[in-house]
C-alpha cells in the first residue's frame, strides 16, 4: 500500500537493529505506529510474537487481517446465511465483485457526477465501493460474519480501493486530470494471511496510552509521524471507508477537497515543540528491553534531543541510511531529493543478555574445567569416522555458549557431521564444509537413519568444498558458534601411542591438510584455513576447537598450543580451555618408555574456546 513514512524500503535498516538485539523466535515485538503494518508483518514471518497499534481504524483493519488473523477465515456463518455448499475466501470475495453497483456515500461525495463532483474515483468504481462497502456492513450487523472476517473483508477493500484512487499519493486532494489507475475498474482481491504459531495482536489505541497497558517487551519499534502532516487528513478516505458512514454516524464531506473532520485524531507527534514531550512521556512509560526509533534529518525533533530522551534508558545507538525523498504535491523544486533515514537503536536496562539457557546448577556443574562424564551413543560407537566427537559434547558445548534456538552453528572440517546434528537438535541452522563427498554422505545418512526428528529444525547446509574458500558459501559475521575438530597431519596413519589402536586418514586429496607430511606446513595451512573461518564469525561469536597433543615416535607434538597461537594471530583471543577426560575409552594402556623414560599416556582432549571480540572488547 502507498503510505507516505511507509518503511517497506526502510526493513533492512529496521533488521539491522532487530539482529542486534540477538533476539528470536517468540521474542514480543511490538509496533506502536503500525500504519500499513508492513514492519509488523515482516517481523510476524519471522516468527516473533506481534503487537501493532495505530490509532488510525483503516490501519487496525490492517493489523487484525495481517497481524492477529493466523489462518485464513472460514466464513462459516455467511456460509449458512447464503445457503451455499462451499465456501472460501474466494467465494466471498467474487460475491462482492459481483454485487450491483449502487449510489451511496461515496458515489455522492467523491464522483464526479456525485453532489460532491469530486473526482477521487470514477462513477462506476464509487458504485462498487458504495455496494460493497455497505453489504460488508449488513453481514456485520446481522452477525453472519466474525469480527476477524470483517476486518478481512475492510483490508480487502482498502487494498482495492487504494489502487484506483486518483490521487497522488495521499488523498489531501484529487487530481485534475484522470489518473490511469484511476480508471481501471475496482477488484477486490483476497488478503494474503501470514501463518503463525503465536498470539498475534491488533490494537487501536493512542500509543502514548497502549504503552502503559503493554509490560515484558523484547522489542519495540516507533515509527511516529515525522512532520507536520496528521495520517487522517491524508488518509481521510482510507478511514472513511474502514469507519463506514453507517447508523449515528454522520461523517460530512467538507469544502473542495471533501475532507472529514478529523479533530479526534489530531497525532502529537505532527507538532513542532509538543512532539519531543510526547516522545519523553512514552519513553517514560516503556517497559521493554530494547527500543528502536525510526526517524529522519527533517523530523520536527531534533536529533539531540531524541538522543536527550533516550540517554534516560539506556544507550543508544544510531544507524542510517540515505534514501530517496517522498514526492509530495507541495515539493518545490530545490528542496533535496534525499533524506537520511535514521534508526536508533536503545539497549535498556531490561536487557540482560543471557549467554545460554542454563539453570544455575547445571552453570555450576559444567563450569569445572574436566568434562568426565561424555560419551558416545551407539550409533556413534557403529560409525567409522576416525575422529567422531560424542554428540554429547557438542550438545554441551553448544548449551554452554549459546542460546541454541535460531543461532548459526558452523563446523569447518564437518566430516559425518556430529556438530551438525547436536546443532540441529538444539535448532540451530547448520554448516558444515568438508573436503570429502563420501562423508557429506554419510552426514546425511545419519540424518536420515537416526535422526530424522530434527531435519527441519533449522537450515542445512553442507558444502564439499576447500575450507580455505569458505567465505564464498559462509556469509561473513554470520556464525554464532564454530565448533570443530581439525584434522592432524599425516599422524593418522600412525598407530596412537597409548593403545596402538591404527588411525585411518580421511581422503587422498592433496588439499586435505590430513596428508601434510610435515607438522609446521600443516601448522601454517591450518592457520591459513582458520584465518578464513574466522571472518565467518560473527562479533562476540565463538570458534571452539577440540584437540589433543600428539606424540610421533620420540618426538612431542603441542598441539594444542599451537593451535592456541595461531588462533590469537589470526585475531581471536584465547578465551578459555577444558579438558575432556577419555581415559575410560582407553583399556589397553602400557607403561610407555618403561623403565628408561617417563612418557605420558595422553587420554584427554582439550576443547579450545576462542572468541572474536571485534571492536567491543
Ligand atoms: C510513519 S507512519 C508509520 C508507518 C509504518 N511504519 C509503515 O511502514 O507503514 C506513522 C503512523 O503513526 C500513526 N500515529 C500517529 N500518532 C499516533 C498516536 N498518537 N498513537 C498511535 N498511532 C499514531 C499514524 O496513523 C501513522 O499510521
């Protein structure tokens, strides 16, 4: 719908305040300007949880079609009333694209062969509007259509009529001269329902007062009027048609324009020196953890004073964007045809930002620095992948250091893919990159055979490609949580020192750093490797790296150690280390070296947490 401070081209500024938040899934976002609702309805595919409000009806008509309505309406009752067999949206609609036109209210004032003889529409689609517009009415009145159908209905109706309205843009007046669209005759078309699991909900209220009523916000979004240009003068039509012209309602058309009085809905926010009060009172009342504030450089309050305002809440944040300037019919020739679009961005004191779900016993418990108790499952123990982790681990890895659900789980040297499964078990979207098909293969068999439950979860995606060019598949800053176990040089096609049990190695390929011969250029390729990954990561996201030292004949391998340096050259900061106890996997040990040198028998592994701080250390 054209909406003048309509943000359709504005949501990727609005998403990046919204991906700050790191809030997901069922997080309650609230619109409190909602307009065309078309931010609310972004943020409802997206799966949160939605409040819009608009103290505007035509824009509640929107809200409760587009935002509470889940599933598209049955039309039980109308389907008695009319006495039909079948009925859908489909019906309803072609039934009221196929009344008789009728003069009425809107043939009257706003036809040209009305009383009025105003040209905002054409005499025939006045007619249809009139016809449709007033059975609407009668189906409402006689109780054969629910409150929700309704709303579908009006929203249907809006949406036909914008479309063949002859203005330019708002309806602060017509054109002179017939506008193409104009002519075109008016069809309803049937509303698009967005699916969703969550109790979305319409409001019509001033936003000053709904703020008061609304507690436990995740995210709220203001999108206030920016000038002085009140919506229900601009939009009178939209509003007359959405409010109807029925029982003790008498709405006059007044002057050239036909203009309905709109003194009731007079928005604050339209007034130099009262809408910065108006701001302050609601930032006063709000209850939620983090704010965000669509504005621009033309807006009747001063940047430095909404920064003023919102200082008292928390600290703010400011993102913008130079977008083309709405051409209203006032434009003078000079005045800029950009603007900047402004989005601030307010992290409360509500906001506590949770590093993972756990209850604090479960925090304790995982928290001491030897992890005993991991191991595999039997499906785990049947595969044949030289160096499969437990899910077990990952899964604990993950709930340590995410919040799991929605997150972007990577793992750079996949193999069968445990990372991958315990990501999706936890809901997370997954990738993995490999340097071998036949273990994408297997990954997927895995799925299929044991884990099919978790499938659709979240996103897969596995690539059989050289992690050195990861960043071509893997969108940078996008990985919450790296977690992987690096191949080792040639070692495993050794035999392991304490239970001389043979490795094997995993492919043939020359790009597979599993068959470097020597242990410093498997060092720098592997550096080379993680030095790529790591743009993958996002900021404060985590790359945990499971490894154990290794012995090669008489030599000692820090790997361990090594890896730790290179990881802090790449930029990463070495944040914490864990070492995971595999002694009771171990049953064949003998005493190394015995009687002429000590030699340890190494039965754990160390789990590397590395974290990339960016600039906010
Ligand atoms: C800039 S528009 C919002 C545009 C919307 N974000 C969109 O993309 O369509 C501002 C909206 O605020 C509404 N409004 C103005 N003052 C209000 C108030 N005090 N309470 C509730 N809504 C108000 C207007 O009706 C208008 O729809």
């Amino acid at each position: 719908m054209r909406y003048y401070g309509g943000k359709e081209k504005l949501l990727d500024l609005i998403e990046i305040g919204v991906k700050k938040t790191e809030l997901n899934h069922g997080a309650k976002f609230v619109d409190l300007f909602a307009g065309t609702t078309i931010v609310a309805q972004h943020f409802k595919k997206k799966g949160y949880t939605v409040i819009a409000n608009d103290f505007l009806e035509f824009s509640y008509a929107l809200a409760k079609t587009y935002i509470e309505l889940n599933e598209e309406p049955k039309f039980l009752k109308l389907k008695k009333y009319l006495e039909v067999g079948q009925i859908d949206k489909n019906y309803v609609i072609g039934y009221l694209n196929n009344l008789s036109p009728k003069k009425g209210f809107i043939f009257d004032n706003y036809c040209p062969n009305g009383k009025g003889q105003r040209q905002y529409f054409s005499n025939e689609n006045g007619q249809k509007i009139d016809a449709i517009r007033e059975k609407i009415e009668e189906w409402k009145n006689l109780s054969v259509i629910s409150e929700l159908e309704y709303y579908y209905l009006i929203t249907a109706v809006l949406e036909a009529v914008n479309l063949v309205s002859n203005v330019a843009g708002t309806y602060s007046a017509y054109l002179k001269i017939w506008d193409q669209r104009a002519i075109k005759p008016l069809i309803l078309t049937s509303p698009e329902i967005i699916p969703s699991k969550r109790k979305n909900k319409a409001f019509k209220k001033d936003a000053n007062q709904l703020i008061k009523e609304v507690k436990n916000i995740d995210i709220l979004y203001l999108d206030p009027p920016y000038n002085s240009r009140q919506y229900a003068a601009n939009y009178f039509i939209l509003e007359l048609i959405a409010e109807g012209w029925f029982g003790t309602k008498k709405p006059v058309a007044n002057g050239k324009t036909g203009m309905i009085n709109y003194d009731h809905q007079l928005s604050e926010y339209c007034y130099k020196g009262r809408a910065d009060k108006a701001l302050d009172n609601l930032i006063t009342n709000v209850n939620a953890k983090y704010i965000l504030l669509s504005y621009n450089n033309e807006g009747v309050i001063a940047d430095s004073e909404i920064k003023r305002i919102f200082t008292k809440k928390g600290k703010v944040q400011l993102f913008k964007k130079t977008h083309k300037r709405y051409k209203s019919i006032n434009q003078k020739e000079n005045d800029p045809q950009n603007t900047e679009e402004r989005l601030y961005f307010i992290e409360t004191s509500l906001a506590i930002k949770r590093a993972n779900k756990l209850d604090g016993g479960t925090w304790l418990q995982n928290s001491f620095s030897i992890w005993r108790d991991i191991a595999k499952n039997q499906e785990e123990i049947k595969l044949k992948h030289p160096a499969i982790f437990p899910l077990q681990l990952s899964e604990r890895i993950i709930d340590v250091l995410t919040n799991g659900s929605g997150k972007n789980i990577l793992d750079c040297f996949a193999g069968s893919g445990s990372t991958l499964i315990a990501g999706l078990k936890k809901g997370m979207n997954v990738y993995g990159i490999d340097i071998s098909d036949e273990f994408q293969k297997l990954f997927f068999k895995r799925i299929n055979n044991h884990y099919l439950p978790y499938k659709d979860s979240g996103k897969i995606k596995y690539f059989v490609k050289d992690a050195r060019e990861i960043t071509k598949y893997i969108e940078p800053n996008s990985i919450d949580l790296c977690l992987t176990s690096p191949p080792y040089w040639d070692i495993l096609n050794a035999r392991r020192s304490a239970d001389l049990k043979i490795g094997r190695n995993y492919t043939n390929k020359t790009q597979d750093i599993g068959n470097i011969e020597s242990y410093n250029n498997f060092i720098a390729e592997l550096k080379k490797i993680m030095t790529e990954v790591a743009k993958t990561i996002r900021e404060n996201g985590y790359c945990v790296m499971v490894v154990m030292d290794i012995r090669k004949g008489s030599k000692f391998y820090p790997f361990h150690s090594d890896v730790a340096r290179i990881m802090e050259e790449i930029g990463l900061t070495f944040e914490d280390l864990l070492i995971w106890d595999r002694q009771k996997e171990y049953n064949n040990c003998k005493p190394l070296g015995y009687p002429y040198k000590f030699i340890v028998n190494k039965v754990h592994e160390y789990i590397l947490i590395f974290k990339k701080y960016g600039h906010n250390k």
